[in-house]
C-alpha cells in the first residue's frame, strides 16, 4: 500500500522537470514513470478550463499503455455540466470519486465513460482556475493518495502556464511569418534580406572579399563615395555571418551631436548628465550577438575614437556615468566616404585605431565605373516604384538605358533609384520618363565651386569653411536635394551638417543670398 505522503524526491524531480522544459507533454511523460513507482497511476492528465466560454481541452496527457491519445480532446459543457463544475471548483478543488460519480466532470475526465479512479486538482492561473490535473487509475488504492495530487498543484500550475506561452509564443511566430511571406511577395522577392544587383558583375570582387570576411569575426571598413551601397554590402556581411539571427544596426556617425556621441555609442547612466533621467543602453548593448554597422566612420570626435578602440581591442566598455565594466561580443562594419589615411595624417583621425579598424577593407566602386550594371540596377528600381506608386511593375525602355548609361551618377546607386522614382510619377504609371527627371536633376559637378586654395586659406579648417560657404551661397542655404550643397559638394547631407556645427557655420543666413 503506497504511502499518501508525496515523497520530497519526487517533487523535486517534477519541479526540475517543470524548470528545465516548457512544453508540457513530454514533461508528463517522463514523470509518468517516475509517479508509478510509487502509485498505481496509469494516465496522467491536464486540461485547461474555460469557465467563461464553457470549453475545456486537453493540455497534455501521457499514459502507461500508449493505447489512447487524449492530446486532442476538446470538450463543450452545457450549462448544468458547468454549474457542477464551478461547484466543484468552489468546494477547493482537490477530491477523489469514480467517474461514474460525477457527470459534471465525465466528459472532461473520459468521454468513453469507464468507470476508473481518479485523483483531481485544480490548477491556478492568473487569478482564476487555468485548469486541471488527473491522475488515473484501475484500483481505489489511488482514492487514497489525495495528497500527492493537492501537492502537484503549484508545478503543475507552473507547468501549463510556461506551456501556454509556448503555445502563443508559437502562435505569434506563424502569425509574423506569414506576414513577412506575404510583404515578400508583394514585394517579389524571395528573401528579407536586401539583394545585391550587379553581384555576379561590376560588384564580384567586392562579393567575392564579402564571401572571405563574413564567415570571421574581423572588423570590416568599406570604403565608397556616397551613395554607393556600403549599408547594402554591410547587411550582407551580416547575413553570411554566424550573427545572422542577431541584430544589425545601423549608426550614423555623421548625425550625432559630438556632446551626445558617447551617450548614443555607450549608454548612460541615470543622472550622469542634465537629462539623463533614465539609464539607457548605447548601441554596442543593443547589438550584442551582432553586428554594430558604424557610418561616416571618419565624422567620430576624439574621445569617442578612444572608447571605441578599447571596445575593439576587450570588447569592454563602461556607460557614461557608470562604473559598472560591461562587456558585449559585437562585430564592428564600418563605413566611409573620406580619405582615411588623410585625416590619420592630419591628426584628426587615431592611428591606433586606423590600424584596428582597417583589417580587412572593401573598396566600393563609383556607378561610373560599373557602368554595367545600371541596366539591371534600373530595372530593379523601376519595377519597385511601379508597383509601390501604381501597383503595376515597369521597365525602362533601351532608349531609357542609353540616357541611363550616359549619364555619370555623382549621386550613385542612391541618386539612380531617385532619378527612377521621380520618372515613374512623371510617367503617370504609365512609363518611365528618364529625360524628364533627369532634366529636373541638372548635373552639379564640384568645379562649379572654386576649389584652388588662395592666401587667405592659413589653414584647413578656413579653407573647408570657404568651400562650405561658397557652396552655400550658390545653393541659397539649401542643403538637401539635388540642388542642395551637399550634392553640390559630393558628401552626404548628415556629414555637411556635421561639419557646418564644428566650423560654426550657419545655414539660414544664406536664404537670401543670390547665386
């Protein structure tokens, strides 16, 4: 006659169970074994109840013999059926009948209705019944051990509640993948990461380095005009990394504040400075698994370079404020239109941290010179602005390549997919208008602003800021855009900002200025 006492052990054993799985089925399962040992148990059961729709289902179930699944049972109380079961929830929730006893629960217990002994429990949710736990068997020497099923409520309750998360968890998952199925398919591609048009032509060299790095972890610098694609080339690294599940984010160097810089990279504290009032994680936290894609490389400040070269060299940093050491495993992608090697020479720029950064550098080539692949870049563009602006996918003309080739892209891959996108609403979803948007966007060639040095450029900084004002003033202030200085100059807008706030240079007081 077994004992009515739950042993300690064997709790432990469902506990350890409960904590180290969260799928309930093939917990019941192995503890089945581990239960009849010490009782004459046969099934083991937990349905969830639903007293406010009347529903009840089976959780989970394991038996001794194999013979009957009950994984799949669902069943719907009529109205007396839920009234006994509510009954018997408010009498505590813990006896022991046989199933012929209590038709309010028979159809819960066994739909076949056979007459067996069974042990019943009630299982806590989130302040109400979540459901309940059977233990079944032939004999009524079970009927005896009431208080091994009283003692498996609160891991039992444990367990259907991590198996419910799991359930939604899955739920959820299937829910974002058919959306991203069907985003792709309107999109018409087959993957979600960003294709590489001209991969197997004027970019298989730069592939090719792509293919040798990405399966490292060494840091990556990619070197290119603006516009060229080094953000698309970075994604790529990513993905062909072992990273791949983890995070990619972007960071653009250029756009941050230099007060704020070490507060984006690093985090705060919470009070370390006038508005920090809550701690905040920087983006080496955030990307931890990852990989960190570092834009406009060369606009960091001074102090920040010094942080970033210990976070390459340990991968340890401290938040601003703090003194806590953290440490991330995060791979570092950098990007740059400048001349590095310049800005190490003049000081602006560590050369310790040149020397880490530039291990395995990519050269991104200018439009003009893969010349190649503007056909399949045009067609790529022009089908996605067809389709986003008209629902209707277009195609450049042969005529439409020949202007397309013809012209030398001081925007790159960037201004082409603008230039397509102003022709498609030129072309009121009907064709593609090339001569006409280009004929908007006159081309802006930096000789058109006096580059020769004169007496009063004493110094770097007077004759950048000359440069910047001439630009200005040719461009009204205007900064953005084709007709802004910062095409006019080359360099992205983000970039000239930046540096228009170090040189102290204001925009708006070249609104009025004529050309």
């Amino acid at each position: 006659m077994p004992t009515p006492e739950a042993p300690i052990a064997f709790l432990l054993d469902v506990w350890k169970e409960v904590s180290r799985h969260a799928d309930l089925a093939p917990s019941l399962a192995r503890l089945l074994h581990r239960i009849g040992r010490e009782l004459p148990v046969q099934a083991w059961i937990v349905r969830r109840i639903d007293l406010a729709n009347g529903r009840i289902e089976t959780a989970a179930a394991a038996t001794t013999s194999g013979e009957r699944d009950t994984s799949t049972q669902r069943g719907e109380l009529a109205p007396p059926d839920l009234d006994r079961l509510r009954a018997w929830i408010a009498d505590g929730g813990a006896k022991a009948w046989k199933a012929g006893e209590s038709d309010a629960l028979r159809r819960m217990i066994d739909p076949a209705g056979r007459r067996v002994a069974l042990l019943a429990a009630t299982l806590a949710g989130e302040g109400e019944i979540a459901g309940v736990v059977l233990l079944e068997g032939e004999n009524d020497e079970l009927v005896g051990a009431l208080r091994w099923i009283v003692a498996l409520r609160e891991p039992m309750s444990v367990a259907l509640a991590n198996d419910l998360r799991l359930h939604e968890l899955a739920r959820l998952r299937e829910a974002a993948e058919a959306d991203n199925r069907a985003l792709l398919s309107r999109l018409q591609r087959e993957d979600i990461s960003e294709s590489v048009v001209g991969a197997a032509t004027g970019l298989s060299e730069v592939m090719a380095r792509v293919e040798q790095v990405a399966r490292t972890d060494a840091p990556v610098l990619i070197l290119g005009e603006t516009g060229s694609g080094k953000e698309v080339v970075a994604r790529n690294i990513h993905s062909r990394s072992r990273r791949a599940k983890g995070p990619f984010l972007r960071v653009n160097c250029g756009a941050i504040p230099p007060e704020l810089v070490d507060s984006e990279l690093f985090g705060h504290e919470r009070g370390s400075f006038t508005g920090a009032v809550n701690t905040r994680r920087g983006w080496f936290e955030r990307a931890d698994g990852g990989t960190l894609f570092l834009d406009e490389l060369g606009e960091l400040p001074a102090a920040a370079q010094v942080r970033l070269l210990r976070v390459l060299q340990d991968g340890s940093f401290e938040r601003v404020g703090g003194q806590e050491q953290l440490h991330v495993d995060v791979r570092l992608v950098a990007a740059t239109h400048r001349e590095m090697e310049a800005l190490v020479g003049d000081g602006s720029f560590r050369q310790d941290l040149w020397y880490r950064i530039n291990v395995f550098p990519i050269r991104l080539p200018p439009l003009r010179e893969r010349a190649a692949d503007i056909p399949a870049l045009a067609a790529h563009f022009a089908s996605r602005a067809g389709l986003r602006l008209h629902g209707v996918a277009l195609s450049p003309t042969p005529e439409d390549l020949r202007v397309l080739v013809e012209y030398d892209w001081p925007g790159n891959v960037r201004e082409l997919a603008s230039v397509i996108e102003r022709a498609a609403i030129l072309g009121d979803g009907r064709h593609l208008a090339i001569a006409a948007a280009l004929g908007s966007s006159p081309r802006i060639g930096t000789n058109e602003v006096a580059l020769e040095p004169t007496a009063e450029d004493a110094s770097l900084e007077s004759a950048m800021t000359r440069h910047i004002v001439a630009a200005l003033e040719k461009t009204r202030g205007r900064i953005e855009g084709p007709y802004g200085a910062a095409s006019l100059l080359g360099i992205n807008p983000h970039t000239l900002r930046s540096r228009m706030r170090k040189l102290g240079i204001e925009w708006s007081k070249f609104r009025g200025a004529t050309s």
